[in-house]
C-alpha cells in the first residue's frame, strides 16, 4: 500500500475542486473561529480582570475585616473605624488605612444624574498616593476635609468637570457637593471598568457617606522587614469577636475567583454555541462529501478498477478531509481573534461594559481549535469515505451499479439514535443524576443525538412534506414550480440532510422560544395573582436602594401598603438558603404567598415563614423551631410562625427586625413594592410617588404595568441574544444549503442544458433553482420548529415551578421563522440560480 | 436452472477448494477450447452463467460459456447490442462477479479470491482500456500510467514506461490533463496505462466507440503491435467489424452463449459472419 499514492490523488482532488475545498474549509473555519473566540476572550478578560485585581491590592499586606461563617450572597458587615487607631501601635505596622466604598452618585451641572458607562455609581473613601489602594492620581492632588473630592478621570472628561469645579454627589445620607481638587483612576487606566467614582478623604467619607462611624475594612502596609506572620498574629490577639485579619495574597485570590467564577460562566456560554456552530458546520461537510463522493463515482470506481484497494479510495478521502481541517483549522486559530473582538464589541454596545483586553492565546486554544477543525472534518467524511470504499471496479462502466452501493438505508439506526437521545434528555433534565454539569452534559448530548436522529429519519417525511409545501408555489410557477417541486422530491435522502444543518438552528431558537414564552406566562400568572401591588421601585445599577426610599414611600398616605425587600444568607443544616426579609404588616397587604398554616401580618422577631418543600424537607409546622447560622457567624434558632405554598419571594422570610437583630451590614433594599389606598386614583398615586422619590434619582419607579413591560422585555432580550449567538449557525446552515443546491445543479447539468435546448428560458431557469432552495430551507424550518416546541416543553416542565409554571407558545415567533426560512432559500438560491442559468447550453448537453 | 445449475456450483466449489489448496502454479483442469489450439490459455470461463433481477424480471446476460483466450494473442469478442458481451469481459476482468461458474487468468480462479486479493490482481495481473472515462480527471497523463504501479507503492520499469510512451506516441503531452488532451489522445494514455505495469492480460471494453475511424484505426494497430511485438495478450469487446479484423481470433456471443468463432478473420468474414447470426 502506498501513502505516496493517496497523498497525490488527495491533492490534486483539493486542487481541481477548489471551490468546493473553499466552502467546506469555509464552514469549518467558521465553527473553529467561534471556539477559539470563546476561549481567546474568556483567557483574556481573566488575565485583564486578574492583573486589575492583583494590582489594586498589590501594596496591601494584611487586611482586617469581619468574618463570614460561610460564602453568601450580601456583603460584610462594616467595622468600627476606631479600631484603626489601636493597630497603627502595633510593632512592625507602617499604614493603617481604613476603606469604605458605598452608593454615591455624581451629578452634573444642572443637577442630572450621571449615567455611569455599564457599572455601579460608588464613593470611595481615598488618602492619595501614600495610601495601600491600587488608586493612582490623574491630575491634581488627593482631597483633604470636608469640602474637597476627586472624581474619576473617565467620568470628568465626560461630563466636562475639571479641576476647580464644584461637583454635587449624592449619597444614602443626601446630596452634598465639594471642590475637585484631581482625578484619579484605578492602576493606570482612567477609570474603574465602567463605574462612576467620586473619593474623599476618609473621615469626610464615613460623615458624607452616613456609615454611622464604621468603615468596611482596614488595610494594613508592614515596615520594611517586618514579619508578616508575627504582626498577623499580633493583630488577632487584639480583635474583637468575629473580625479577621487576611493577608494581601488570600485579598487577591478571592477577587481572583470571583472574576474567575463569573467569567467561567460567560466562556461556557459562549462554548455552548461555539460547539452548536461545530455541530451544525459537521452536518453541512458531512453532506457535502456524500454528495461529491456520488459525483465521482465513476472516477473512484476507475481507481478501484486500475488497482487501487477499498483502504487506499478511504484514504485518500480521509486524507483530502485531514488537509481541509488543517488548514480550517489554522483559519480558525486567526478567525477566532476577530470573532473574540466582535464578541466583545456586540456586548459592549448592548451596555455590558468590558475593559478593552490584550489578546491571550493559550495551549489549550490551539489544541481545542485542532480538535474542533480536525474532528469535525474528520467525523463527518467517516461514512462518506467508509461507503466510498465499497464502490464496486465494475460501477467505472456501470454506474448505475455503483449508485446501489451508496444507497444504503440508515434509518433504523436513525430512530434508534433519535429514540436513545429523547430518553438521555429525559434523564438528564428531570432525574437529574449527579452533580449540575454531568446531567446537564448528559441531556445536551441527549440533545444532540435527537437532533441526529431526526436529521436521519427526516427523510421518510421529506417527499410527501416537502409536495405539500411546493403545491402552491407548483401552482403559482407553472413549471418552473413544478420542476423546483420534484427535484426537491425525488432525492429525499439529499433534501432533508441539506436542511438538517437549518433544522437545528431553528430547533434551537424554538426551544428557546418556548422556554420564553412560558417563563413570560408564569411571570404574569405571578403579577396577576400573587402580587397585587401599584408600584415596583428597583435600582437599575443591582447595588440596592438605600432605605429611606422605602421610608419616604411608606409615609405617603395616598398608598396603602409599602415594603421594602431585602435578602441575608443563612446555613440550615449546613446548607447555605437565601432569606428574604420584609415588613410583615405590609407583605400580607400586597402578597398573596398562598398562605397553608398559621400567620404573616403577626411575623415577629426571630419569627420564619416557610415555603411548603423545606417544611417538608425538614419535617417544620407552626411552632417548631429551626437552628441557623447567619452569613456573619452569629447563631440563631427561629421559630417557624407560617408555612406558605408560593414561592414568588423565596422559600424563606423573615420581618426586617429579625434582620436587623442579625446583621450590620449596610441596609440596601433589593426592590420596593407598594399599593395604592383604597379610593385613591392612579394619577394622584403616579404624583405623589414621584415626589416622594424625586431626591433619589437612582430609584427606578414602575407601575405594575410599566414592571410587567420591563421584565417581558428583558426575557425578549434574553431570546434575542440567543437569537444572536445562534445567528452564526444558521448563517452557516444556509451557506450549506446554497453549497448542495450547486452541487445539485452541477450534478444535472445535462438536464439543465436539455431543458434550455427545449426552450424554459434563464429566468424560468433561474425561478425553478430558487423554489427549490425554498421549498428545502422550509422544510428545514417546519422541521426545526416542530422539534424545537417539543424541546421547549421538555425544558419548560423540567425548570422547577417558581421559574416556570405554565407553558404557553408564541405563534409570531413561528411565523417570523417560516418567513425567515424562505428568505433563507432566496438569500441561498443566489449563486446556484445563477450558475444554472449561465450554463453555456451545448456544453451542458455535450457532459457525460 | 435445474441440473445444470447444481453441475456449476460445483465446479465453481471445486475450482474453489482446489486454487484456495495450492493458489499458483495449479495445473489447469484444462477447460475445453472453442476453437484455436494453443498450447496456454490466459484467461476463460468455465460453464459461467451471470443472472441480473429475481424472479419475473430475470435477464440471463450470461449463459453457461465456457470459453478460453490464448495467452500472447489479441482476442476479439463480438456481438450485438444486450447479447452478453461486456458482461462476459466484466466477469472475466474480476470486475463483476458470475452467478454460477468460474472465471479465471493465469493459473488464479477468481471466486477463490478475497476483495483484497482481486485488487491485488487487477493492479499487477490485469490491464484495462475502457470506451470512455479510462483517466482520472485531476491527475496528469504521466500520472495516469504510473497509476496503478503507484498504487502499488512502486516506481515500474522507467525504461519499458519511455518505450510505451514514446509507441504510443505521447511525448510532449505527459504534463497535460485529461481534460487538456484530444480523444485519442486520452485512448492512448489509457493504452499506455494498460501497458505500463506488463499485465498477464489486458481487457479491453470498445477502446474505439468514441474515436472516429482514422484515429481508432491507430489506437488497434498500436495495441495488435503490443501484442505482435512485446507479447502481450489482449481481449476485447466490439461491434465494429473493422476493429474485430485486427484480432487473432474473433469469439461471437448472442443471448449469453458463444455463438461462433473466427480465426485470423478479415472484415468481409466477420461482416458474414454477423449475418448467418441475425438470419
């Protein structure tokens, strides 16, 4: 056997049919690119993220605080700003500083807020460049007393303040103002990734700031050849119950892993629809090598007639596909930089506020993009070479013959991998075996061998669906219809696996559609009857309103009720739970939490509402009484007061006194909801509501209208950015389908120049290559959206019922993707329509 | 099929077991020759029937033949339209496979052979000019005839290949693709191609069908020097009566049976012969 041989014939099969070599390198790349993006930008945003972080706390080397018992959710409660004076008397101490970072937002001139570009509007506490913080001085000088501040250098030059200028800011304590006397910007960048800050010194920050004396940490610089161990050690022996001291190292791998555990998230988004790209670009290659290897049957019956062995024709196709995904492959590796910069680009313009990244290219890139490029190319020429090799020598005279060795009929095999992969998903999504990642592995594996399946066994349905959808346009189109109709009938195997690779992408946009559409019904079954509140007051920045809102709201006698909601992290058992706290009197007003036993108006102190599952998880009722262990490590035992069966508002409550009892951390209100009173009309409500919060421009106020709009709009987004990830799929599916139509009209030359001989014209020429890429990306697209709605309704049922309670399906969104389908085929009909009707016609009639 | 059928299997075991138990230099169980005495066939078919479709629809293409060709000569096989012909030289050329019976070259019964060993045997045993469609499209006429020898992970006999080429007269157009070559040019590269690796026997499936007369005429008189002047033995399949008149011997089939043979046959001779066999 000689590898000699098969290198030759690969490659001057590359060479001859280099369009084709160009389009399927094309789909691969494409897929490549999109990894590569994923991980470019993942690595990247981490080590821009990481080098920040370290940066910013480079000079720190101990740091006090108050402990945690355990990881929460809400922040740290703040310590007393006296203890700075007792560590700065510690041997080997050189900088004590103490830092506070709370709300404060920056008003322009005329008083407006200044919107920050993506990140929360904070007030730092700043003792200048002699400080411990990673803060660095832009121009000017560090403010001093009462009635200086700096600003961010990033916000100052876009609103226009400068040096000398009296800025406004406002804080949970009111609106202050004092003279910018510089800027300042974190490290060497001229902002803080998106924020808005304004500083001051630290004993104007507690005042201004209204931290009531406390501060949220201590920083601590050592004398030069201090030891660290020792003055650690020292400065325990002095705190007091429940504050710690940290060394600048664990500071940094905390916020390390932080970035690290929100960037995972972001990677692993994006790898899921690079991977789908992958998936649907091996759909495409695969069928295109099935086509072409029917094309030149002849050619390798010819070879296999001269001498040449089943393994060398298997060869030499694997070897024609190993150079294609080599070089896609190392297209991709390029490609991939640019799809991580547009990435990047798309989410910043939607507000996400990225830093600008170096570009990171690890190992692991190279070796996934290999894997993807390669495998892909390699995986999807698997059958097409293996059924290539069994082409009979005699089928180089008889082709006829050798069209019966291709021919083989997988379906069985079909719906047993279609079956096998509903049964996966099944498991995977409902049973739930093992830890998130491995079930949810198993249902999207589950997932993908469904959508193979069906690609397979789509072809029984392909003939008589595919006449039913090209019956009116038959009608319409005479014959060019009725020749477009056939052709997409007559090879069933060929249509529907040209449509497969459309098939899932909109399969996908269906499920998610669903899924959309039911998430939105749960929703407003939600507002309509658990919640009958006015008004919804957020903060758009997530950072938390400052209690006087809620305090302002609830003295307005136009509303009814008003509470505020807040949240505090607690173990029970061991397991970390989210509890929400409210104003009792108020909640049972405005909630209807479908209430089993016992009361909520009477909530008291040390008092718990249970949802009905840890009731029964626990084995709870009315009167008994639970051990917790609060976020900051205070102890407590709560008596359970009622048991409720909505979980609207989370699975445990408690009033805002037993909060307040357990934490010291900075009150911030998640959201605010109130009701109006009894005979008061809408539009006086609207008024006073806005009066009441007219000092707190960060309160974002909505009525139960304008909330249910926000929240049906922010789900909308949520479709469009799968919409839009999944994009590149479907962009590649139509690419496919334009790729097999030409290769169909290459395949029918002769009949193409026989009809021209006989009189159909170009443009009815051109009008029959069309229909037929239509009639084709629909029945993609029928396909798709009746897998998808299926896929949906698994998902739907499978999310538990707080999330998800009702199904509901969305008929604009199925007909804005037939439309789409057919603008597809059009938008695919291009070339080929043009190929087959430049056709020169006695050349056409003259191929063999 | 009856007895007869049951005889061939037979036979087809027989032969089998026997070339399986000791495959080359078997004495031939010595198949009766129609015809010319030779002293070596190099290839034939013994009792060889070929049936296409089941039932209703079953067309018989072959018929038990039994037929011999001599090594060393150039061996024309004749007949109509659908009269079994190409089937015959497909069978022969281990192309195709028979029904009942056996087919063999040389000393080897192709039914007793693996895919792997038949393809073994086409690359070094077996030479063919097909009527059309004999190049690979994307490689060079140079390409071409070191083909199977390539496949073969050998260089062949550079010497032997230059004197082929230079026979056929290809110098100058070995760099050019198929595409770029005339007809017959494209013939004598497939010539050449069968020439090139010294092949036990070449088949040959109406090498002129598409040439017109004058360059057909070049292409048989190049292949019956082949067999004049280096040896080679040739069967091949025509209808033309013209190119059947450059044959040693010319073997007539209709309805799947050997229906005449001619030796040394001139063009008048075949033409008769055609005749008694429509009358």
């Amino acid at each position: 056997m000689s590898f000699r041989s098969t290198a030759l014939l690969a490659r001057k099969s590359i060479r001859a049919r280099i369009g084709r070599t160009v389009a399927i390198a094309f789909t691969v790349t494409a897929g490549v690119s999109f990894v590569v993006g994923s991980f470019v930008l993942a690595d990247s945003m981490r080590a821009t993220f990481s080098g920040l972080f370290n940066e910013l706390v480079s000079d720190v080397d101990l740091e006090v605080r108050s402990a945690e018992a355990f990881a929460g959710n809400s922040e740290r409660d703040p310590i007393d700003a006296s203890i700075a004076e007792q560590l700065s008397e510690i041997e080997g101490v050189d900088i004590v500083e103490p830092s506070l970072i709370r709300f404060a937002q920056i008003l322009d001139e005329d008083g407006e807020l200044v919107a920050t570009t993506g990140g929360p509007a904070l007030g730092y506490s700043y003792i200048g460049d002699a400080g411990l913080q990673g803060i660095t001085i832009k121009d000017g000088r560090a403010p001093i007393g009462g009635e200086e501040l700096v600003v961010d250098k990033a916000t100052a030059d876009r609103v226009g303040y400068e040096v000398g200028d009296i800025v406004s800011y406002l804080t949970d304590a009111g609106t202050h103002e004092g003279e910018l006397v510089g800027t300042i910007g974190a490290v060497d960048s001229d902002g803080f990734l998106g924020a808005s800050v304004v500083a001051l010194d630290i004993p104007t920050a507690i005042e201004k700031f209204g931290s009531d004396g406390k501060v949220d940490a201590i920083d601590i610089g050592l004398t030069d050849g201090a030891d660290a161990t020792a003055v650690q050690a020292a400065i325990e022996d002095i705190l007091p119950a429940r504050i710690e001291v940290i060394t600048g190292e664990q500071l940094a791998d905390e916020s390390q892993s932080d970035v690290d555990g929100f960037i995972s998230v972001f990677g692993t988004g994006l790898l899921i629809f690079a991977f789908i790209t992958a998936f649907i670009s091996a759909f495409i290659i695969n069928n295109i090598f099935q086509i072409t290897i029917g094309q030149r049957l002849r050619e390798l019956a010819l070879l296999r007639a001269v001498g040449a062995s089943g393994k060398q024709v298997r060869r030499m196709i694997v070897s024609e596909a190993f150079v294609l995904g080599l070089v896609a492959t190392v297209l991709g590796v390029f490609g991939g930089i640019g799809v991580s910069r547009l990435i990047l680009f798309l989410f910043n313009q939607a507000g996400a506020g990225f830093p600008d990244t170096e570009t990171i290219l690890k190992l692991r890139t190279f070796i996934a993009a290999a894997v993807v490029g390669l495998g892909v190319t390699l995986l999807s020429v698997f059958v097409p070479a293996r059924r290539a090799s069994t082409i009979p020598p005699v089928a180089a005279m008889r082709p006829e013959l050798g069209f019966e060795a291709l021919k083989k009929k997988q379906l069985i095999i079909g719906a047993i991998v279609a079956a096998v992969g509903v049964v996966m998903l099944i498991i995977g999504l409902f049973v739930q075996p093992g830890p998130a990642l491995s079930w949810a592995a198993l249902a999207g594996a589950g997932a993908l061998a469904l959508f193979l399946g069906v690609a397979s066994v789509s072809s029984t349905i392909a003939a008589p669906v595919t006449r039913a959808i090209g019956w009116p346009i038959a009608k319409l189109f005479k014959v060019p219809g009725v020749l477009a109709r056939d052709n997409v009938a007559r090879a069933p195997r060929r249509t529907s696996s040209s449509a497969s690779a459309l098939m899932i992408g909109v399969a996908l946009v269906s499920a998610a559609a669903v899924f959309a559409s039911s998430l939105r019904a749960t929703f407003t079954d939600i507002l309509d009857n658990a919640i009958t509140a006015d008004y919804i007051v957020t903060d758009p920045n997530f950072f938390g309103l400052s209690p006087a809102v809620a305090e302002s709201l609830a003295a307005l006698p136009e509303l009814e009720a008003v509470t505020p909601v807040r949240g505090i992290g607690a173990q029970v058992n061991g397991d970390t739970k989210g509890f929400g706290a409210i104003d009792p009197k108020a909640f049972e007003v405005l909630v209807n939490p479908d209430l089993q036993a016992g009361k909520i108006a009477g909530l008291r102190p040390n008092e718990v509402l249970i949802h009905t599952d840890p009731a029964g998880d626990l084995n709870k009722g009315v009167g008994d009484t639970i051990e917790v262990l609060w976020q900051n490590g205070i102890e407590g035992t709560l008596t359970v007061a009622g048991v409720y069966g909505d979980a609207t508002f989370g699975n445990w409550l408690i009033s805002l006194d037993t909060l307040e009892l357990v934490s010291d951390a900075p009150a911030r209100d998640f959201f605010i909801i109130g009701k109006l009173a009894d005979g008061v009309s809408a539009e006086a409500g609207d008024l006073a509501v806005a009066a009441a919060t007219a000092d707190f421009p960060q309160a974002d106020v909505q009525t139960n209208a304008e909330f249910r709009k926000s929240q049906e709009d922010q789900i909308n987004q949520l479709l469009l950015t799968i919409t839009i990830l999944l994009m590149l799929s479907i962009v590649i599916a139509i690419l496919g389908i334009a790729i097999t139509l030409a290769l169909g009209v290459f395949e029918r030359t002769r009949e193409i120049g026989l009809l021209r001989a006989v009189g159909m014209n170009r443009r009815q020429l051109r009008r029959s290559v069309r229909w037929e890429a239509v009639i084709v990306s629909t029945f993609g697209a029928l396909v798709g959206i009746v897998l998808g709605t299926f896929l949906g309704i698994i998902a739907s049922l499978a999310v538990p019922d707080d999330i998800v309670s009702k199904l509901a399906f969305s008929p604009m969104i199925i007909i804005v993707v037939l439309v789409f389908a057919v603008l597809a085929g059009l938008v695919a009909a291009l070339y080929p329509s043009f190929k087959a009707s430049n056709m020169d016609v006695l050349k056409a009639i003259a191929t063999d | 099929m009856g007895v007869f059928g049951e005889n061939n299997a037979d036979v087809q075991y027989w032969f089998g077991r026997a070339s399986k138990l000791s495959p080359m230099n078997t004495p031939l169980p010595s198949p009766a020759p129609t015809g010319v005495d030779s002293p070596t066939a190099a290839s034939g078919t013994v009792d060889a029937s070929k049936i296409y479709g089941i039932g209703d629809a079953q067309v018989k293409a072959l018929d038990n033949v039994t037929v011999s060709f001599q090594a060393g000569q150039f061996t024309a096989i004749m007949g109509p339209s659908g009269s079994g012909k190409s089937t015959l030289l497909h069978c022969l050329a281990g192309l195709d496979t028979l029904t009942t019976g056996a087919t063999f070259i040389g000393s080897t019964y192709l039914a007793s052979l693996s895919d792997k060993e038949l393809t073994e045997l086409r690359r070094t045993d077996v030479g063919f000019i097909f009527q059309a469609f004999n190049l690979i499209p994307t490689l060079t006429a140079e390409e071409n005839i070191k083909l199977p020898m390539m496949l073969g992970g050998e260089t062949g006999d550079a010497a032997w290949i230059d004197q082929v080429v230079s026979a056929v007269k290809l110098d100058g157009r070995l760099k050019h693709r198929p595409s770029e070559l005339s007809g017959g040019q494209q013939q004598r590269v497939a010539v050449a191609r069968a020439l090139a690796s010294r092949p036990k026997i070449i088949f040959a499936d109406e090498p002129t069908g598409n040439l017109d007369s004058e360059t057909g005429a070049e292409i048989l008189d190049f292949m019956r020097r082949a067999v004049r002047e280096f040896g080679q033995t040739i069967v091949m399949v025509t209808h033309d009566p013209g190119a059947a008149s450059y044959a040693d011997r010319v073997v007539f089939v209709g309805d799947g049976k050997i229906v005449g043979d001619l030796a040394d046959p001139t063009v008048d001779q075949v033409i008769d012969h055609m005749k008694q066999a429509d009358s």
